[in-house]
C-alpha cells in the first residue's frame, strides 16, 4: 500500500516519464487552481460591453467555452512548443486579468456593445503579434532583466495576488455573505486539510496536497448544503444564496458536448483600442518573463535561458492572437499556477499536459466545465492564500541569487515601496493622464516592474558587478 503512493521521481525532472495515473491528478490541480480566473476576466468584459445574459447568453456561453479550449492548446504550446513559439516551461495559459483596466476603459470610449467588443478583439490580435515580435529579439533586451529586476516582478506578482486569495477566502467580494464564518471555515476547513497532506505524508499524496484539499472542500460543501440553511436575508429584507452553496442547475442546464465557434464576434479595428492595448502587451511581457523566472527558480532552483523566455513571450503573443479569433482575452502565464509548481516542486510538463488536455475536453464539454465552475470561491481561497505567498518567496529566492548591496537593496526597495505601492493604491493617479491611470493603477505589477528596469539602467553598478 505504501509503495502505491510513491511519488515518481520523473514528476520533479521537466522531460521525466511519470505513470499516467499520478500525472492525471497532478495535472488536474492546476486546472482546479486557475478554472475560475481563466473565465472571471470575460465574465467582467462582456459584462462591461453590455453583451451578457438575455440575448447574448448564447455568445457569452460560447465565449466562456472558447476561453478553456484557447487555454488548453496554448498551454500545451507552451509546455512542448511549435519551433521557437513556446518556451517548453512548466506554465500554465489561460485569460489575462491584466487587461480588465485598459478593457473597461475602451468599452467605456466606444460606448459598449458588440462593437466595443470586436474592437478589443482587433486590438488584441494586433497586440499579441506584437509581444511575438517582442519575445523573438528578447535575447539581446535581457541584460534588462538581471535576477534583482526579475525577482522584483516576481514578488510583485505574488504581492498583488494575496488580496485575490483572500477575498476568495472570504467567499468573493461581490458575495451578499462575504466574509461569514460559513465561508471562512470552509476556506479555513481546505487550508488544513492541504497542510496535513502536504506535511504529515509524502510522495504522491504530498505533492498533491492542493487537489485533495479542493477535493475536500467541495465535499464539505455539498456536506453544509444538506445541514445548514442555504440563504440569508440583506440588511433591506432581500433574499439570497450564500456564496458557498453549489449551483447544480447550471451543470443540469450545460450540454454534454458542443463544438466552439471560431469568430463568434468580428474583431473590428480602431486606433482608440489598439493603442493602450499594445502599452499594456508591452507590460504582460514583462509579467511573462517574471512568471517564467519564477516557475523556474521556484521549481527548478535556477535561472530561465533566454530561449526558455524568448519562446515563453512568443508563445504569449500568438496564443493570444489565437485567442482573440475565438472571442477570447489574451492569453498570458497564469501566476496562481506559478505558485503551485513553487510550493510542491512538480515540474514534470507531461503531468502540467494532462492538465492541458482536460481544459481542451472542458471547451467540448460544457457539462464537466460546469461542475467545476459552480466550485465555492471559499474552496478556492483556501488553497490560493497559501500558492499565492509562496511566489512572494520565489522573488526573494531570485533576488538573494546575487549580493544585497545597496545598489541592488535601493532597486527592491523604491520599486516595490514606490512602484507596487502606486498601483495596489490607484486613487493616488486620479489627476494623472488617462493612458498614465491605464497602464499604472489597478496592479503593483506594471508599475514595479518599470521602476525596477529604469533603476538597474540608471544606477551605477558597484565595483563586485562589473
């Protein structure tokens, strides 16, 4: 019985042959990690442009089984590559959220409608050729990125995640029940059980301590459904359903299998889209490479090549022209899967392609998409506080590679105190220019990541660096 719970040694080696039956679970707590953030961005989007529910449920559905059929081909481009599109990494793709910001504000310019959403799309095709190009010459722009402006973005990365695992934690923001103690020991209830299996077994069942704590917390779920009351009454006397209870209608209302549409909206291109969106690939490259420095020192405890982060950007920018010719939002590196592959070690791109696979059948099977999608946002968080922090200690592992002297201690310091600062508190830029609002509020990320290339550009390097 021990011996059936060994963990294959192949799943810690990147190109490691690893017994079907451990990759599938392996591969399927990656999906678990990013289902609900590959399909949040659109749901906001459309939202935003007005096309979602009545008439346009039908697109929007179409939309949403889209965006896991892109995230699964490009996340299998990015694990095994097509020539120099891929940078053979253990990352998983799916929809950026990084764009909400700089979507929102031209759905707002062209006044919302289909519309507004084809010229996202146009702008977004454009904007991923553009980071291809980017990603081909990344060679001779990385003495830009030494490992103290990697490990920057890195930390600011994970900085600006804790707050999305811990609303997650509390049952979701938008939830009438958030934060109640229902929605906490749940959370709490998932946190534990993955701080048991991952510390007080090994192996196999270590290694996938988040899939059994998920795995866990939608039992417990179903478990509260049949125990507790279900709804709860507002402060103004309206009814409605806590946010841990599980939607069944919407998997007994989803089809079993449909084929996705290729062009369901018509991208339309207008320089008022076009402009801010490619800033903002410019910015996700960026994101890019620090997701892919962190996956890798995380994981491998080393450094990525310029051909792993010159294939990774590549990959990037076509898969999320890809994505805009199905009615998807750029595709771009997942950090929530970042953390994951930090926290258990497991490199293995055969195990990360199982994972890959199931996203592709979740595009073809709105039913099994479904069942995924009506997991509690508690469940989620409980895992997500702690995947999230651990990419914060990614970036000090990147950052500590080199000697912390005072040149390297003033790039950390004012990029993370003055440029993460900035974006997590965007009220700051509110008499800023537009384009300045767009690129710099909203995320710690962007502007960190400028401030720490400007700083290793502009201060002189001391007498050890050169």
């Amino acid at each position: 019985m021990k011996k059936s719970f060994k963990l294959s040694d192949a799943a810690f080696q990147m190109d490691g042959k690893m017994p079907l039956a451990q990759a599938i679970p392996l591969g399927l707590q990656h999906v678990l990690a990013m289902f609900v953030g590959n399909l949040t961005p659109l749901l906001i989007i459309t939202g935003a442009c007005g096309i979602a529910g009545g008439e346009f449920a039908g697109l929007q559905l179409s939309l949403l089984q889209n965006a896991m059929l892109v995230a699964g081909i490009v996340t299998l481009v990015q694990l095994f590559a097509i020539g120099p599109v891929g940078g053979r990494v253990p990352i998983i793709m799916g929809t950026s959220s990084g764009f909400i910001g700089v979507f929102n504000s031209v759905a707002a310019t062209m006044g919302g409608g289909v519309s507004a959403y084809g010229a996202i799309m146009g702008a977004s095709i454009l904007g991923g050729f553009f980071e291809t190009v980017l990603g081909f010459f990344l060679k001779p722009l990385r003495k830009f990125f030494p490992s103290v402006v990697t490990g920057t973005v890195v930390m600011s990365i994970g900085l600006s995640l804790i707050s999305v695992g811990i609303n997650s934690f509390g049952g979701g923001n938008k939830a009438e029940d958030f934060g109640s103690m229902e929605n906490l020991l749940l959370a709490l209830f998932v946190l534990i059980v993955i701080l048991i299996f991952k510390h007080c077994t090994k192996g196999f069942l270590s290694s996938s301590s988040i899939l059994l704590g998920i795995i866990a917390g939608y039992i417990a779920a179903i478990v509260m459904g049949f125990v507790l009351p279900t709804t709860g009454v507002t402060a103004d006397g309206v009814e409605y359903t806590k946010a841990w209870v599980l939607n069944w209608d919407k998997v007994a209302d989803a089809a079993w299998f449909a084929i996705p549409k290729i062009m369901p909206v018509k991208p339309v291109f207008d320089m008022r889209a076009i402009l801010p969106v490619m800033i903002m690939f410019i910015v996700t490259a960026v994101e890019t490479v620090g997701d892919i420095s962190g996956v890798m020192e995380g994981g491998l405890g080393r450094e990525a090549t310029d051909k792993e982060l010159s294939g990774g950007v590549m990959c990037d920018g076509l898969g999320s022209s890809l994505a805009a010719c199905f009615g998807v939002l750029p595709n771009t590196s997942f950090s929530q899967n970042v953390g994951l592959v930090a926290m258990t070690k497991v490199v293995n791109r055969y195990a990360l392609a199982t994972g890959a696979v199931f996203l592709i059948l979740c595009g073809l099977c709105p039913k099994l998409a479904a069942l995924i999608s009506i997991m509690p946002q508690s469940v989620l968080g409980g895992a997500a506080v702690m995947m999230f922090s651990s990419i914060v200690f990614s970036g000090i592992q990147l950052i500590t590679k080199n000697p912390m002297n005072s040149r390297n201690l003033s790039i950390v310091s004012v990029a993370l105190g003055v440029g993460y600062g900035m974006g997590a508190n965007p009220d700051i830029l509110v008499h800023a220019p537009k384009l300045v609002q767009l690129v710099f509020g909203g995320s710690g990320i962007v502007p960190a990541a400028i401030v720490a290339i400007l700083l290793n550009i502009v201060l002189p390097k001391e007498k050890e660096e050169q």
